[in-house]
C-alpha cells in the first residue's frame, strides 16, 4: 500500500474534494458518509483499485488514479459516489495505518522488554540466584514466544522476586558494614 491512487486518498482534504467536485457535493457526501451508506469499501492489496458499494445499489471503482474512476450512476461529472468513496477509503486507509503504527509500537515494546529479562537474567546467574535467573529466562522466552498472557501474568511477580532480592541484599551489605 503506498500506490499513487491510496497516496492521493489519504491525502484528500477538503479543499481537494471540493476543487474535484464542488462545494454542494462535498457537503452531501460528507454527510452520506457519516450516515454509512456506504456499504462496502474495498481497496486491493497494492493499492491499485478502490471499490466502493453503497446501499442504494450503486457501485463505484477508481483504477490507478482518482480520476481515473467508473460509476454506475447516471452522472457524467465528479459525483457525489466518488467523493464519498474518498472519504470513505481514506477513513479506512487512516485507520490501518494507525492500527500498523501499534503494531510496531507493541513490537518495539516487547522487544525492549526480551532485551532487558535477558539483562536482569544474566546478572542474577552472575549473582548465583539460579531460581530467579530461571523465572527470568521464562519471561524471556515468553517474550519470545509473544506470549502476552504469561508476560502479564509473571512480570509483576518477578519484579515482586526482584525487590525482594534487592533489599536482602542490602541488608546483607549494611549489616557487613556494621
Ligand atoms: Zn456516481
């Protein structure tokens, strides 16, 4: 997706629209739209066709280009099929890439998240705390494994673990100071 005709969808504001169609039309599609009579909006895997059905029957197909559209209504000019189609694709276009965006946000989480289990997991088998070392190395794999129920599940447990580890060994430290 990133085609000229998915490009220039998602960029379709309303000054486009309007100078596309005019300013009557762009108002009643915006308002079509919001009353969902479109019924079916398609947009093919390389971005290269847009369908949109609407629920009074009639079809609408862009290929290649906006302009480059076909319309089973009776208009000869831009019509109010086509700006509605926009506005509905480039609803649809928006919210897949900000369904994408976290995705990447999440993945980019958990890696961190594997980076630093791994980090705490060295460090503990350095320190001989073999047990936490090995529930460390679970929420590793859980990482992993994308395991979201396990990582929610343990980590609050393990930092509990953790804590704990550290203020014994604080206390250890300061008694061998006394
Ligand atoms: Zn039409």
């Amino acid at each position: 997706m990133g085609s000229n005709l998915t490009g220039a969808i998602i960029n379709a504001d309303e000054t486009f629209l309007t100078t596309l169609s005019n300013k009557g039309i762009y108002n009643r599609a915006l308002k079509e739209y919001e009353s969902s009579i479109v019924k079916n909006i398609e947009i093919d895997d390389n971005g290269e066709s847009v369908k949109a059905e609407f629920t009074d029957g009639v079809n609408i197909i862009m290929t290649g280009s906006i302009q480059n559209y076909k319309c089973t209504c009776p208009s000869r000019t831009a019509c109010k099929h086509l700006v509605t189609a926009i506005i509905a694709a480039r609803e649809k276009l928006r919210e897949n890439d900000n369904q994408n965006q976290n995705e990447n946000e999440n993945e980019a989480d958990i890696e961190s998240y594997i980076t630093a289990v791994h980090g705490i997991k060295s460090a503990l088998a350095n320190i001989d705390e073999s047990k936490l070392s090995g529930f460390a190395l679970e929420l590793e794999k859980a990482g992993k494994e994308r395991n979201l129920a396990v990582i929610a599940d343990e980590t609050p447990a393990f930092m509990n673990d953790l804590q704990t580890l550290v203020e014994n060994l604080k206390a250890k430290e300061s008694e061998g100071v006394n």
